[in-house]
C-alpha cells in the first residue's frame, strides 16, 4: 500500500533520488531538501505508541563512505553556531556528514512506516527533526552557494 504522508512519501523519494542512480544534481538535491522541510511543516505533531521494535543497527560508516563516493564534489564547508554570543566560534561542517546522517535518519522513518505504521514514521519524522533539520538546513546554505556560482 502506498503512503499517503507527505513526511514519509518526502523520505522516500530523497533517500530514492540520492542512492539510486545516479545522484542528483546540486539543484535537485536542493529540491529534494527543500521538500523535506516543507513535509516536517505539513505534518501534525502526533505521539506515537511505544512498541518494541525497534530498528536496525545501520552502519554509519558504511552510509558515509558511499555518500563520499556518490557526492565527490561535497566536502568541508565554514559555519557557526548561532546560539554563541557574538560572531559565533568559526566551526566546520561536512556535506558527507550531513548526507549521511540525512539518510540514517531517513532510512529509520522509512523503516517504522513499514514496520509500524505511517503515524509511528511521522512522530518519529518530527521527533527527530533537531537532528535531521539542522543536517538539511546547514547542507542547504553550501548547496545554495555552491549553484549560485555555477550559475
């Protein structure tokens, strides 16, 4: 059966788009970011059940690895951290990284959608939005600088 959740059907086509093929242009992994910031907002808050299982182990390092493979291109980019006073200390972040992370994150929504139920996928979409939305949102800024001069 397909899912009728934005949160769920935007993992799947970024998780999709990025691993299967060959990999997205800068544009259209700015689209596929983009969307999933646009699912978190059009998906309710919900609490989900507590169930038992739980899922996989996932291999990081491996995810890492291929994402280094698939987006030779990305790399090391300056950022900061807002929340410090001032300017912020000067910090670097990694595209690899945050496609990685993205995906791991991704990939267990995509798991509880299967294995529990599209509710359980979105709680869980939401919940861990700190983590994956700060990936995306950081990738995003790189991403766009980087097609602005390509332009």
């Amino acid at each position: 059966m397909m899912s009728k959740s934005s949160a769920v059907i935007a993992s799947k086509n970024f998780l999709d788009e990025v691993w299967i093929g060959k990999p997205p242009t800068i544009s259209r992994l700015i689209e596929l970011l983009d969307r999933l910031l646009v699912s978190y907002h059009d998906t309710d808050s919900v609490k989900a059940p507590y169930h038992e299982l739980d899922p996989p182990e996932r291999d990081w390092k491996a995810i890492y690895d291929q994402a280094g493979k698939r987006f030779p291109d990305l790399g090391l980019y300056p950022i900061t951290d807002p929340s410090e006073e001032g300017f912020g200390t000067l910090m670097m972040g990694d595209a690899i990284d945050d496609i990685a992370d993205i995906t791991s994150d991704l990939r267990e929504i995509i798991w509880y959608a299967e294995n529990h139920s599209d509710e359980y996928a979105e709680a869980y979409f939401r919940t861990f939005y700190f983590h994956w939305g700060k990936h995306v949102r950081e990738l995003l800024l790189l991403l766009h600088t980087k097609q602005r001069n390509l332009m």
